[in-house]
C-alpha cells in the first residue's frame, strides 16, 4: 500500500511539473549585418506591416534597417548625426525610442557627445527624415543624453530625457504636432532620489496614475515618479542598494504587468567592472556583493517594493548584464532577456504572476552586448537583435520554444 502511495505521489508530481513546467528556449541566429561602426543602443519599431529595426554607437551614424518576417536583416540608410558641439568629447547616439505622436511616427536618438536629442520622422519605407534638434542648455541636465522615454497622457504625449552628466536630473518636454519638443520641467537629482546616471527607465499606469521609473548608475538605485497630464512630474518612491538588492550600477529597467500585478525589472553592470576612472564616480567606495536581475512591485501609489531576486551563478550568464528585453508570452507569462558585457551572452527568464523570475534558457553568443539589444514578435515568432559594441555587426536570432 505504502509503494503504492509512494507512486501515485511520484505520478502526481510528474504530471503536475508537465501542467505546469515554464516554457524554455533556444537561441538561434538567423541573420547579422554590418553597421556603421559598434552597437550601443537599437530598437525595433514596427510600421503597418512592416517592421524596422534603427541602430547606433559610439560614431556620428544612425543605421536603419528592415526586418523580414524571418528575421532577416536589409539595410535601408545611414544617417549622419551632429558632431559640432561634442560638449562632453564624446561621439555617438544612445538610448533610440521610437513611438507614435500625432499621427506621426517618430524616433529620438540621444546624441552623447552633443548634449542633444534628434528628432526623425519614419516614412513608409523605413527612411528618416530630420525634424528637429533639442539641445542642451546650464538648467535641462540633457548633456551626455543617455535615456529618452516617452509618456503618453490623455491629451498629450512627452518625452523624458535623462543622462550622465556632473550636474545630474531629469527633463520633460512636450512633443509638438510637428515633432519639435517643448521643454515642461527640468528636476535635479538630490541625496534622496536616484537620478545620477540615468541609464533605465519604464513606465506603468496604475488606477490611472502614471509612474516613471529611473534608476541611477552613480547613486546605485531606483526612483518612481508621478507624472502628470501637463507634462510636470515628482517624486514619490525611492528604492537604494543593499546586499540583497542588487541595485549597485543600476543599468536597465524594464515593466511588467501580469495577472493584475505591476513588476519593475531592474538589472545592473556592478561598478568593480569599471576601471578606476572619473566616468565612475566614487568607485572605490562600493562594495561588490554578486550580480542578480531585481524584482519589483509597484502599489496603487507607485511605490516600489521588493520582491525577488534571480541570483547570478554558475548556471546562469548574467554576470555585467547591460540590457533587459521583455517579450510578452501570456497574460501569465513574459520572457526577459538578459544581455551581458562580461558574458557576453545573452539569458532568458520567465517572469510569471508572482513576481519571480526562472531560467529559461541561455547561449554565448560571442560579443559584449553594451545596451544594444531589441526584440519583436513577427507572424507569432520572437525575435532578438544584439548588437556588438566590439565590433560593427548586428545579429538577429529567433527564439524556439523547446
């Protein structure tokens, strides 16, 4: 009888890890193209039935691309961007969003170097066209841009921008029917918010209200903000480093909203992969304690609340992850890619109603990714693209459910 028991326990346990098991992948490469010079941020922006994928790095071009529905990669144009005022002595485009606004498609590249955002328009084939150049001023903290997020509110749209510079903070600007921006508020970074170094942000709408998330490189943490319909914005949650949060270099972040819950996904490149320079500020002060993808919940007041934690190991290639992807796989489940400069690999997690995140499949691919990883689903099939800061390729593979 016992044996019996015994084996209908097993049965039972077998059964219910095949009803329940997470999905895993494997990563395959489909496609790689060459590009201007190394990858340091891309995004994919899809187009009618058309999709389109706009790279760039550390270099004066902007790369666009189309994507088949395959996965394979054409060029389509490069375009050269300012490099007159190089205010920072650096070249080079950073944190590309592109979105829809009155009516127009649009992509913002960060310039780096200029202190400055350029505005594009999409036309119909995937070619830009120049619209508008924001730059920097001594109040708007926009110099060595590295973030842009845009907000959709109930009349209008916004673009956040937020960067490296000395004098750290964050801005907001309208987004104009012509495509020009606005500037709406200028906040400084304080001892309290972590806005030194901009590297991540994402959104979420809760009862609502809509909260920005930025996470800070140099202050090692993470800061919710409400923004409100005129564009203004402020702080409302705050969330620093400790030994088992993880949040020192805080580099990506991305949200997530499952079975009724609202998660930030935060991932950071620890400091002691630095070398000692004035780039990283205080380096020598940080104590480095493992490398880990953090999760987080967000309340109905935009709060930020831990909640788990997918911890770097032997098994896992998450050691100086740069870049987080989330591709929607149910209303139970997202994947999220982790990119990494170290491992130079890229891993995949599930990330389910509860918050936690569960290995779900990894490859060395080769390059350091530095921030230039995108994904898209095309005809039910999902797709990354990881560009090499090493080098001038960009590769794309398709992900397949084993």
């Amino acid at each position: 009888m016992k044996i019996l028991h015994l084996i209908l326990l097993l049965l039972s346990t077998f059964i219910g890890q095949l009803l329940y098991a997470q999905p895993q992948f494997s990563i395959n490469e489909v496609d790689s193209a060459e590009t201007s010079g190394n990858t340091v941020t891309c995004v994919v922006h899809q187009q009618g039935a058309r999709y389109f994928l706009y790279s760039g790095g550390d270099h004066a071009f902007l790369d666009a691309f189309e994507i088949s529905t395959n996965g394979d990669l054409t060029p389509i144009e490069s375009y050269e961007t300012p490099t007159t005022r190089n205010r920072a002595g650096l070249v080079g485009l950073r944190g590309i969003v592109t979105d829809t606004v009155h009516g127009k498609n649009l992509l913002f590249a960060g310039l780096k170097g200029e202190g400055a955002v350029e505005v594009f328009e999409i036309q119909n084939n995937g070619e830009l066209k120049k619209v508008f150049l924001l730059e920097d001023t001594d109040s708007t903290y926009v110099d060595v841009v590295i973030t842009l997020q845009v907000v959709h509110m109930e009349n209008d749209s916004y673009l956040f921008v937020g960067g490296l510079e000395k004098q750290p903070g964050m801005s907001s600007y309208k987004i104009m029917p012509d495509g020009s921006l606005e500037h709406i508020q200028s906040k400084p970074d304080t001892d309290e918010i972590f806005n030194d170094g901009i590297i991540g942000m994402s959104l979420h709408r809760v009862d609502g209200k809509t909260f920005l998330f930025t996470g800070g490189f140099h202050d090692n943490g993470l800061s919710s903000f409400r923004v409100y319909e005129d564009g203004t914005f402020e702080n409302v949650s705050n969330m620093g480093d400790t030994e088992t949060r993880y949040l020192n270099g805080t580099y990506p972040v991305i949200s997530s909203s499952l079975e009724g819950w609202n998660f930030v996904v935060v991932g950071h490149r620890h400091h002691i992969y630095y070398t000692p320079s004035p780039w990283v500020k205080d380096r020598e002060s940080y104590y480095y304690h493992g490398d880990a993808i953090s999760v987080f919940m967000v309340n109905q007041d935009g709060e930020i609340l831990p909640r788990s934690i997918f911890r770097g190991n032997s098994e896992t290639l998450i050691k100086g992850q740069t870049r987080l992807q989330k591709l929607s796989l149910s209303e139970k489940y997202d994947l999220v890619a982790a990119a990494t400069r170290d491992d130079q690999s890229i891993q995949l997690c599930v990330l389910d109603g509860k918050g936690l995140l569960t290995d779900a499949g990894k490859m060395k691919i080769g390059f350091p990714v530095y921030y230039g990883l995108a994904g898209q689903e095309i005809d039910g099939k999902l797709f990354l693209f990881a560009g090499a800061v090493s080098d001038s390729r960009i590769v794309s593979y398709q992900l397949d459910e084993k």
